[in-house]
C-alpha cells in the first residue's frame, strides 16, 4: 500500500509574517497520520522561519527548486548542501513553470534530480503536458519523454524514494483540472513506463501525485483512484482551511 503525499506548493506567495502564521495554524491542526505524509514548499528566504514554525510538527519542509553542482560561481542558485543545512527533506524539480518560463529541459532536469538524490534529498520530479499537445493527441509522448529523461541514470534502490508528480500545463492555476478518470488514466501509464524502464515491483512502490488545481472540491475523487498516491497543490495550499480540506481528504 502506497502511503499518500500531500505537498503544498508556496510558489512566489507569502510574506514572512503570512508563511509563518500558516506553518503554525498547520502545526497546531495537523496532528499524527499513519496513511498520509505531509509536505510544504516555501520559497528559499522563507524556508528558516518556516521549519522553526514546524518545530514538533509532522509536517515536513521542502524546497521548490535547486540546482545540479556543488557549489560555485552561480548568483542566484541555491545548493543541495544548502537545502539540507536548514532542514528540507524534498525537493520539487522539473515544474513546468521551470520548464516553460526558465526553459529547462529535460537534461537540466535529470542533472537535479540526480544530484538531489546523491545529497539525500528526495525528489520530486513534475511531468506534464500543454493544451496544445493534449490536444493533439500527445500526452503520453510528451509525459514519456519527460518520465524518461528524468530518470536517466537514476538506480532501481533511489526509485525507492523518488516521487513523480503529474500536472498537466493547461490545469495549473486555471481553475480547470482534469477528471479524476483522466488523471487516473496518465498516472497508470506513467506506472507502466517505470515498470518498462525498472520493473513492476518498482513500479507499484512508486507514489504518484497529481496537481493541477486540486482543491478541497475535487480532491476526494482524485484521492479515490487507484493509480493517484497524493497531490502537488498550489493556490489551495496557500490559506490553512482550503490546505487542511485537502490534507484531510476522505477516499
């Protein structure tokens, strides 16, 4: 049985005072869960103040993003070693919001996902498609190519931790979200394609999330699907009730 993973997505919202007051409300309401793993992204300046927040929390703390070396003489990017010192356990890679605004690509990605997890951080890697590319019928090349560029050189024993996120391009921040039947069918070929790359046990252990305007309206039917292991939320994850709906989903 996949244990479920509800990661909230700050993205370039918040203030500090705002990101503190909604770690602590999540803190105090979020109490011990066997079934379901609990995950916040903020943005980088607000990672300290928001993990002294979690203090005694089971929620845990991620970062939205990193870059593939070491260290070095690159202004603006932010280390592993870096993630790790102030307390993350997970990293989100490959958003498309880094792939079709910063134009990473799939190479870049890999790089990533690779170096998140020689440092022990635990990836999340994001796939999806554009309306235009569902539209024509291109889903399952594009989220293929995606899947399969990301795992490159990535060991059977890391894919015990790895996580992959499906977001279809044309769901995030719309208001629009695939069916739950939908996103089912995506996930379940995203199984396959690990099961062809690794294997089906390794496939079967593999938690899948789902995001693209998940809200506390629509995340019980998500939930309920077979192939779905948890969700990549955005806005909804921004204000403690509509996070706490999500977070306390019923399947």
């Amino acid at each position: 049985m996949r244990k479920a993973l509800i990661a909230g997505n700050w993205k370039m919202y918040l203030d500090r005072d705002s990101a503190v007051g909604l770690a602590e409300a999540l803190s105090r309401e979020v109490r011990d869960t066997d079934d379901r793993d609990i995950l916040v992204c903020p943005s980088f300046p607000l990672i300290s103040d928001v993990k002294r927040a979690l203090e005694n929390s089971v929620v845990m703390l991620g970062a939205q993003n990193m870059y593939f070396e070491d260290k070095g003489a690159f202004t603006g990017e932010i280390s592993a070693d870096m993630l790790i010192s102030v307390g993350c356990s997970h990293v989100i890679l490959g958003h498309s919001e880094r792939r079709h605004i910063f134009h990473e690509d799939n190479d870049t990605v890999n790089k990533k996902v690779l170096q998140a997890l020689r440092k022990g951080l635990i990836p999340i890697l994001c796939v999806g498609e554009l309306l235009e590319e569902r539209e024509a019928g291109k889903t399952e090349d594009i989220v293929k190519s995606q899947v399969v560029g990301g795992l490159r050189d990535v060991s059977v024993d890391d894919m015990r931790i790895l996580v992959i996120a499906y977001e279809p391009v044309w769901a995030i921040g719309t208001g629009k979200t695939a069916t739950p039947e939908d996103a089912d069918g995506v996930h379940g070929f995203i199984r396959r394609t690990v099961a062809d790359l690794y294997s089906a046990q390794t496939a079967e252990g593999l938690r899948i999330l789902y995001g693209g305007s998940v809200k506390p309206e629509n995340v019980d039917g998500l939930m309920a699907k077979d192939n779905i292991d948890g969700a990549l939320v955005g806005g909804a994850s921004l204000k403690s009730d509509s996070f706490l709906r999500i977070v306390g989903f019923q399947q």
